[in-house]
C-alpha cells in the first residue's frame, strides 16, 4: 500500500468515526456525500477506496463541517484525529 493509499484509508477512518459520533446512518452520510450507501459500506469494510478527487474533496469538506460537532467536542479515533 502505497503513502497515498494510506492517507486515503485514514481519512476514510476518520469519516466513518465522525458520522457514528453525529448519529449519522451510513445511508444519510453517503447521501451527503453524493455516493451510493454501498460505496461508503466499502470504503468504511476496507473493500475499496474513494479514487475521485471530487469525491476526495466532499469527503474534506464534509470534515471541516462536521468534526467536533455532535454529542461530544471532539472526535476520538484512536490517534488519528
């Protein structure tokens, strides 16, 4: 796996926390974010990643509007916040 992959697999990691701390199905997540439920059900088992800079982008906007927000003040994914 390259650097990028991984980068990639972390940013994934940190969606997925952010959408459990917000309450957010995996259904209303991928609707916000323009894909498919299946496609984030993917990303979020491992089984594929997001290529689309498009989709890359929705995915930092989508975190600079939405961690720290929810029930707790901030986020904790294990380090990687």
């Amino acid at each position: 796996m390259d650097e990028q992959q991984v980068e990639i697999r972390a940013k994934v990691a940190r969606l997925s926390a952010v959408r459990r701390q917000l309450g957010w199905s995996e259904e209303t997540c991928a609707h916000e974010l323009g894909v498919t439920y299946s496609t984030l059900n993917r990303w979020e088992r491992g089984e594929s990643l997001p290529k689309s800079q498009l989709v890359l982008r929705a995915i930092d906007d989508f975190l600079a509007r939405h961690a720290g927000t929810g029930p707790a003040s901030r986020v904790d994914i294990g380090g990687l916040a």
